[in-house]
C-alpha cells in the first residue's frame, strides 16, 4: 500500500513551487529587477545545498570530469534560461498566467523526446501535443492578447521558460543515471549562479542598491521555493515512486492561480481557466503514460525473479 503521507509531502512540495510566483510578484513590488532577485535566490540555494552536501555526506559533491560540461549545459543553460525567462514574464503577465504556461514543458519534453531519442509517438503523446496546444491558445486568448490585457512579450517569456526547463528535463534523463538527484541539483544551482554572475556580475550586491525587502524575498524564494520544495519532493519520491510523484505535482500551477487570486487580486477569464485545465490534462495524460511503463516494468521484474527462484 502506497504511504499516504507520501502523497501529503508532495502536495506540500507542489505548493512550495506554486508560492515563487507569488514571491517573485512581491519582490518586483520592492523594486527588486529579475537578475538582481535571480541571482540572490541562486547564491542562498548554493550556499545552503553545498553546506548540506558538505555535512551529510561529501562524496555526494564528486562527479567526474567528462560529465561537468552536461551538468553545465543542464544547470547553466537549461536552468537558468528557464528562470529568466519565467521571472522575465512576470514583469508582463500575471503570476497564474505565467505559471500554466511553464507548465506545457513536459508536452515539449515527450516531443522533443520523439525528433531528437526517435521514442515512440503514441497516441497518449499526440491527444496531449493537441490537448496542450489548444490549451495554450485559450490561456493566452491569442485572437485578442492587448484587448484582454495580455502582453505577447509576456507570453513568448513564459514560452521561453517551458522551451529551458524541457532542456534541463532532457539533459536530466542522462545526468540523473549517472548521480544522485542531491548531486545534479547542486551541480545544477551552481552553474546557473555561474552564468548568472557572468551576465551581469554582482558588483552591485555591494554598492548598497538592493534593499533589505529584496534580500528578504530573494531569502524566501531560496529556502520555500527552491530547497524546501525539491527536499519535499526527492522525499515523496521515496514513498511513492517518481512517477506517481510526478502526476501529483501537477497540481503546483493551480497552487500559483489559487494563491495569485487571493493574494495578487488577479483574475482567469472561463476561457483562460479551461484553457488551463486542457494544459493540466495533456500533462496528467502524458504522466499516466509513464506510470503505467512504469509499473509494466516492475511487473516484468517481478515475474522474472519469480520465475528464477522457481528454477532455484
């Protein structure tokens, strides 16, 4: 019987990832900018994940030398590209909106998946392709983004952060054979720090232009939404599998929109709402897919094993 306190911790980690739009909305209102705000939250994360490594156990911080540049093209890349993007287009679009559109990224994973590792195209991945097109659409009411107040730079930045986080993804399935999901995670925060402070080097964290409000959110965003909620989810993975994990967390965009109405006084129009729900649909579709591979594998060891006691 699957552990139903598995299936509470990652509800509560899909909320700590729902509250960063929130947070990142909060901060901008203080003044704070989207490198200034991304590369605080990115310098906290490394130093407490570093110093977690460090004390629970240093071996998990040694991966060889071949793999650094994939860590690199994963965090570096994919991540921050993700993060910029997705900070970027809330300075244009609503918190809700930005995060249902992050949210196509694991339609764009199962596509790339087909043109690039030639995996099966199955009628689950084309129902979901179509389902979270469609769904994109009505979210960002395309017919008529100014008169419904939405900004087309906006959507092409939340877009743009699905497009990073399909990249992390899809390097993810290679780095993750290799290690521990502690070891890519801090490999993954660390590279996005370095290339953060590559494009924009941090000269002015010590000037005194950034206000201790920013700090304070940035601090937030660190600890909740980034450590608190990937220590949660690595956690429900280990009761409940990651697939099964993988089909709860789909609940953090409606944690964001539920949270961005009653904090940010924003507003989904019906058609955006169902538009989302169609987005969410191709998303639990594809993972359903996965978690019954899954289970057929299991199943397929499991008779094997049998079967070898039995010839013992």
């Amino acid at each position: 019987m699957v552990n139903k306190f598995g299936y509470f911790i990652i509800i509560i980690s899909a909320l700590c990832y729902g509250t960063m739009a929130i947070f990142v909305k909060f901060a901008y209102a203080q003044g704070a900018d989207t490198y200034t705000l991304l590369t605080l939250r990115m310098l906290t994360s490394t130093i407490v994940m570093w110093l977690y490594v460090l004390f629970r156990n240093p071996e998990l911080g040694r991966v060889k030398m071949k793999d650094l540049g994939l860590l690199a093209l994963q965090g570096g890349i994919g991540f921050t590209f993700s993060s910029v993007c997705l900070y970027s287009a809330m300075n244009y679009i609503d918190a809700g909106t930005a995060s249902i559109l992050l949210y196509t990224y694991p339609t764009i994973v199962s596509i790339a998946a087909v043109l690039i590792f030639k995996e099966r195209l199955s009628w689950v991945k084309v129902s979901s392709l179509i389902l979270t097109f469609w769904g994109c659409l009505f979210v960002v009411r395309l017919s008529k983004l100014e008169s419904a107040g939405i900004n087309p730079v906006g959507i092409l930045y939340g877009l743009g952060a699905a497009i990073g986080y399909s990249l992390f993804s899809l390097v993810g399935q290679n780095t993750l054979k290799r290690y521990s999901s502690i070891t890519v995670s801090a490999y993954s925060i660390t590279f996005s720090l370095l290339t953060l402070m590559i494009v924009q080097p941090p000269l002015y964290l010590f000037k005194g232009g950034v206000s201790g409000a920013v700090f304070m959110w940035a601090f937030i965003i660190a600890i909740v939404s980034t450590l608190l909620a990937m220590t949660l989810y690595l956690k429900g993975i280990a009761f409940v599998g990651a697939s099964r994990a993988a089909l709860i967390s789909t609940v953090e965009p409606v944690f964001t929109v539920i949270l961005a109405m009653i904090f940010l006084n924003e507003k989904l129009e019906t058609i955006q709402i169902l538009g989302g729900i169609m987005i969410l649909a191709g998303v639990i579709n594809l993972q359903r897919e996965k978690f019954v591979v899954d289970k057929g594998r299991e199943l397929d060891k499991m008779k094997k094993t049998a079967s070898w006691q039995e010839l013992k």
